[in-house]
C-alpha cells in the first residue's frame, strides 16, 4: 500500500486536512501533567473522569468537562482500567495496550469483522509473528489485554488459543503508532491515525513531513488549515488490498472525533502520481542506523533511492566519516577499517557517557571539557606490528560525523547552563558574570556551526529541511540573547541601549529578501516557491559576509572551534588545521592582573560594533529558520508563530 499525490503540489503546502486519531494514549509519565483526551498540558486543577472505574494504576486527568465528558466513556468499556499495574519485562508498554485496548473498543464501529479493519495496517503482523522477540512481547502483551477484557465479565479464564484478536490490534499499534510531540519536541504518547497516514510509506529521502494539532476543544488550534483537503490517494493492487472500498478510507475516519490531530505537509515538489513519502527514522543518522532502528522497530529493509544509492551519498559518507592520521604501518586497508569502526564505537560510548553524567549530576563545566577533549584529541590506538614494533593509530570525527554534531547539540546547550548557573549565583558584575558572558558567546557559536554544518549538508539532502529548520531557529535565538545581555553595557562605554539595538531589523537588507518574506508572515509566494533555492543561495552569501566578521570573536579561547575558518565554509576541511598548545599572547602576567586589567580586556573585546554586527546575524538566522519551519509546519504552526512572535518583539 502507498499514498500518491491527486495533483501537482509545491513546497510547503498541507496534503491532508486535520487528521483524528483511531487511537491513542498518553505515556505513564504525562498521565498526571497532560489531558488523556487532547493532550494539551492540565490546569492546576484538572477534572477527573465521569465515571469512575476502579484504575489498578494512574487514573487519567483531563483539562476541561468537555474532554473529560468525551473520553470517560471509553475508560469504562475498554477495560484499561483493569490492566495490572506491574506488567512483565516482556510485555509492551502500558500505553501501547492502553491504545489497542481503545482501538478494539471502537473495532465494532468501523467494521465488524477483524479482517477488514486491517486495510493494510496489518501488513507487518506476519513478520513481527516470526521475530522471536516481537513474538513474546506481542504474546505477553496479548495476555494482559485479554484478561483486562474478561474481568468485567466474570471471566477470567486464559485460554491459550483466545488471544489472535488481541495480538493482531497489538501487533498494528506497535508497527502503525507515532509518537505525539508537542512544540517543545518532547513526545507525550502515542496514536494510530487511519489508513490516509498510515498507508504513507517511509523514505530516507522524503518529500513530506507531518505535524501534530494539540489543543483543547473549541480552541484556536495553531497548525491547522481549515480550507485544506484530502490532496492524496491510495495506490494498491487488489492482491494487495481485498477486504474493502479505497474510497471508503479516504473520506476520513470513522474514529475518535477528539484527541491530537496529525498533518501531513509537502517539503519538496510533489508531481501528480508521485508516491508521497515520510521519514519513520531520524536523517541525520548514517545509513546502517537508520537501517537498525528501522529494523528494530519496524522489521523492514528501506530500499529508498538514498539507501539504495551505491556509492554512499555524500551525506551519508559525512555522517559516518573518521580521519586516521600519524600512522606508521604497512597494514591492509580492512584493518585500518576495522580499528575505524572500533574507534567510532568507543567514542560514541565515551559520548553518551559524558551525556548521562551531565544529564544525571548537572555538571556543564565538566561535560564541556570531556566533549570538546573528544572533539580535539580524538582516540589514540596503539597496534602491535607483526615485527614486534608499535604503530599508533588516531581517529577523530569529521566536524559532520553524526556523533560530532550531537557533540555540537550537547555543547550549545551545556555551555548555556553554565552561563546560567554563574548568572544565578553572582548578581554584581564581577569576574563571574563576564566568565557567564564568554560561556553564553561560546554557546552561540556552537549553534552558529552546528546551523551552517547541517544547512551543508541539507543542500545535498533536502529532506534534512526539518533540521535546519530547528538549528538555524537556535542559533538565531542564541545569538540574539548574547546581543541583548546587559553585561555588555558594565563595561562598553558607550553602552548601546537595547532599544537602539531593536531599530536595527527596521532596516532591510540589500543582498537578501528575507526582511519582505518576513513582513508577508512568511508565506512564500508562488514565484517564491519555484525559486526557493535561489533565495536559500541568497541567505547563505549574506549570512556569511556578515558571520566573518564575528566567527574569531565568538570562537576566541575555545580550541576546537578555533579550527574552523568559517561557520558556512568548508571546502577548506581537507586542508583542516589540528588544534595545538600555544601562548596566548592577549594574556597578561597572572601576577599582575587585576580586576580593572580584565575590564580592559573585555573592553577592547565586548564592543558595540561586535555586538550590532552578532545581532544582525542573529536576525538573519530566525529569519531563514522561521521561513524553513513556515515550509515545514505552515504558517498557523507553534514553531512559526514562536519565530514571529521574537522578530515582532524584536520589531517593537
């Protein structure tokens, strides 16, 4: 089964109108903080259920009377109440059999017979049936529904084979649910949506995303288009689809007539009959990743055209790619390749590591420092030759290598905290603050290469438009709040007011359209459309003229950024400078410094033309990102409206 464009679509349009769910269910962790009916984040004092079923764990909350009067009916009838707070290590989580439980509530009304409801949404239960390991979980999961569903009926006998009906909605859950975002990114739950998504295939290369509509009834509902429509079409053959009408399931569901609604929307042009596509995988994985995780969750092989591509895409080779330099051997290329992808493992742990650690003890300093060690010296691999000498081996990551650009996330966000944390403890500008001004412009540098190093690799894949779209968002907002800090006025003179500041975005650019896109809200014309990449090239030329002349302020006293020449630049990666001990002869004798010395430091530093020239690029950087998320999300969606809201804010 796959889904096709009815008629030519451009960029940045909406395929599918508001879709409901079929099902769905909150996470055990948002049970007590969200809406079990919309989603949408609970009052201080939320309204419980109409009726009220004996619950074995969390009974679920809601937002207002209205969810609460839609959803309680189905708490009672579906039996979830009554599934067993412990489940077995092998059973699925609770809310995948909470959503199945839902779904086979609701079975009846959208047809009577289990062999029609599937509509293709099956397609996978055969081969999770085969995987020993999907076979347990499916079984153990199975078990628990059917006893839920017998409670109410006095019943409580397991009888082994009564459970194909319960394994065959759990089995659909598991391969057909998407994981709910809210704006901030953080999956709330899940929900299985009818057949005009779930018919959608994946693709690692695709031309459509998807977005979710979160919010209470009856209330203005950002993401959504009242005016747009069913623009796609199911294609199959009837070997494939022999239980039912297509057109039948094109209309809409037959479900829930609440709950978080799924969007779907073009990133690139879409010709008539062109099978529509969505990512189930994050991109910015190298292809054996992306292979894994599909694998796992999903127990299929992609065989897209980036997948398929031989050789690796450009993409996928710098997503993957480890130097190896100061050999001495005579060894054959297999083993260099197979101490390679050692090294990458071992790496990659020493990440995640020093992630938990920041994650579970909130220690930025020492994260930024084991990171950027990482980064800067890489991993030294010692190989005994067959004479009996020694070789010594060292692999660092390509500044695209998925892990570093993790590293660049991690960076960005740790080197935030830090500057937060000095800021919260020392309110007199002293040498604490000014280490929190350098902490928060080292931050914004990390968002600046993280944004141009993604952008790099996004005009080779232009499925990647998502991510851009988030880091150039980031970076704009981070180089803007290092613009606006008040710190820079303890010490500059003239102390440029942040109001003077603002009346520099009244002025338009010369070199980019992005000023006039902005003041249509965003939304591109048609022209617009067609020539998109001509104004992306536009963007990218006048970006970085401007980002020369801050790149060496920003990255001042950080050695790993101190490699790179330019942020948006790299055709000079070959030619990559290694980072090396040296004086720093802006230094002052330690003996003599002073508390006046160092304010003349930052004095000469810290000035008003640095300062106008980073928000300028700040401004430039929102701009682009809220014209990417406009592509992506549409013009009603939160992460557009954020963007707007900041450059009006900015405007004022």
């Amino acid at each position: 089964m796959e889904m096709r464009a009815k008629q030519d679509r451009e960029l940045g349009q909406d395929i599918t109108p508001p879709v409901f769910p079929l099902s769905f269910s909150l996470y055990d962790s948002f049970l007590s903080s969200h809406c079990s009916s919309c989603f949408s984040p609970l009052p201080p004092s939320p309204f419980p259920p109409l009726l009220s079923p004996h619950f074995l764990h969390h009974a679920p909350l809601y937002c207002s009377p209205a969810c609460s009067s839609s959803h309680s009916p189905i708490l009672s009838s579906s039996s979830e109440s009554l599934l067993p707070q412990s489940l077995p290590p092998t059973c699925p989580d609770s809310s995948d059999l909470r959503t199945a439980l839902r779904l086979l509530h609701f079975l009846p009304s959208i047809c009577p017979h289990l062999h029609r409801f599937n509509n293709g949404l099956l397609t996978n239960y055969h081969k999770l049936k085969s995987s020993p390991e999907f076979s347990a979980r499916i079984r153990q999961g199975a078990i628990a529904m059917a006893a839920a569903r017998k409670l109410p009926n006095g019943n409580n006998q397991e009888e082994v084979d009564d459970f194909l009906l319960e394994e065959a909605v759990l089995g659909l859950v598991i391969t057909n649910a998407v994981e709910v975002q809210d704006e901030n990114g953080r999956s709330l739950g899940i929900a299985v949506y009818d057949p005009c998504f779930s018919w959608i295939n994946h693709s690692c290369s695709p031309n459509a995303c998807y977005r979710f509509s979160v919010s209470p009834p009856n209330a203005t509902s950002f993401g959504e288009d009242s005016i747009s429509t069913l623009r796609i079409v199911p294609s199959v053959s009837m070997k494939e689809f022999d239980v039912c009408s297509c057109f039948k399931y094109t209309k809409g569901n037959r479900g829930y007539k609440f709950g978080p609604k799924i969007i779907v929307r073009s990133i690139k042009r879409i010709k008539k009959g062109e099978e529509v596509c969505v990512s189930y995988t994050d991109l910015l994985q190298p292809k054996a990743m992306r292979q894994s995780d599909l694998w796992f969750k999903y127990q299929f092989t992609c065989s897209c055209s980036r997948c398929s591509a031989s050789p690796l895409t450009y993409v996928d080779r710098a997503l993957e790619e480890i130097s190896a330099s100061n050999l001495s051997f005579s060894r054959s290329c297999f083993d260099l390749n197979l101490y390679r992808d050692q090294a990458a493992k071992r790496l990659s742990d020493y990440m995640d590591e020093t992630i938990s650690e920041f994650l579970s003890v909130g220690d930025p300093e020492s994260c930024c420092r084991k990171l950027e060690s990482m980064l800067n010296l890489g991993l030294q691999v010692e190989q005994l030759e067959s004479e009996g000498g020694e070789s010594q081996f060292s692999f660092k990551f390509h500044p695209f290598h998925h892990i570093a650009l993790n590293a660049y996330t991690t960076l960005n966000s740790a080197y935030r905290i830090h500057s937060s944390d000095l800021l919260a403890f020392h309110s007199e500008i002293d040498e604490c603050q000014l280490k929190a001004l350098d902490m928060s412009r080292i931050s914004a540098a990390y968002s600046l290469l993280l944004a141009g190093a993604t952008h790099y690799l996004f005009w080779s894949e232009s499925s990647l438009i998502v991510s851009a779209s988030n880091f150039w968002r980031n970076a704009g907002e981070s180089l803007l709040a290092l613009a606006r800090s008040s710190i820079w006025n303890s010490f500059v003179k003239s102390g440029l007011p942040i109001s003077e500041l603002s009346t520099i975005f009244n002025h338009k650019c010369s070199k980019c359209s992005l000023k006039d896109i902005f003041e249509a809200k965003f939304t591109l014309t048609r022209a617009q459309r067609a020539n998109f990449e001509k104004i992306s090239s536009d963007f990218i030329d006048c970006v970085s003229s401007k980002a020369l002349k801050i790149w060496g302020f920003l990255v001042r006293g950080c050695s790993y950024l101190e490699i790179f020449e330019d942020p948006f630049d790299f055709r000079w990666l070959g030619h990559m400078r290694h980072p090396h001990a040296h004086a720093d002869s802006d230094n002052e004798d330690s003996n003599s410094i002073t508390k006046d010395s160092i304010f003349r430091h930052y004095a000469e530093w810290y000035t008003d033309e640095r300062r106008i020239n980073i928000y300028e690029v700040g401004i430039h950087c929102l701009l682009y990102g809220g014209i990417l998320a406009h592509i992506c999300y549409g013009q009603n969606s939160h992460l557009t409206t954020q963007v707007l809201n900041i450059l009006f804010h900015v405007d004022n």
